[in-house]
C-alpha cells in the first residue's frame, strides 16, 4: 500500500511540476497581452473573454470537477489582470 501511495505523490509531483512550468509561461504572455492593451488604449477586464473562458470549462471537464476548475480559471483570470496592470 505504501509503494502505491508513493507512487501516486511521484505522478502528483510530476503534473506539479508541469503545471508550474504552464504557469509561468502563462504569466508571461499574460503580461505581453497587458502591453499590446496598453499600446491599443483597451481595458484590462474583458468580461466576455472571461465568460468564454468559464464556459469552455463546461464543455471539457467533467460534471464533478466542474466547479473546482471553474475555480482554478476564475483564481487564473484575476492573477493575469493583475500582472497586466504592472
């Protein structure tokens, strides 16, 4: 039982590490979608962009995790508002 628990947290530790990776190249363009709307005079929030985005996750996840990756989208949304106003 141990083996199997160990082996889990290694797969757990892997699509962490992946994700971190995904993360910080989000961020990244984040910012660079913060300049191109600065040098174009656009707002940061795009409420229908936002929208999509969520309801994306209706369509691609499944009923149970639903609401925990809306979540996670919602957490992603406002921290890339956030790096765009820098």
């Amino acid at each position: 039982m141990e083996q199997d628990l160990y082996t889990l947290r290694r797969q757990i530790d892997q699509i962490d590490a992946n994700m971190l990776a995904l993360f910080t190249q989000r961020m990244e363009i984040a910012q660079a979608i913060g300049r191109s709307k600065q040098a174009q005079n656009l707002p940061i929030e795009d409420h229908t962009r936002e929208q999509v985005m969520l309801q994306k996750i209706d369509a691609t996840i499944k009923p149970e995790l639903q609401v925990y990756a809306k979540q996670l989208q919602q957490l992603l949304i406002s921290m890339a508002k956030e790096i765009q106003t820098y």
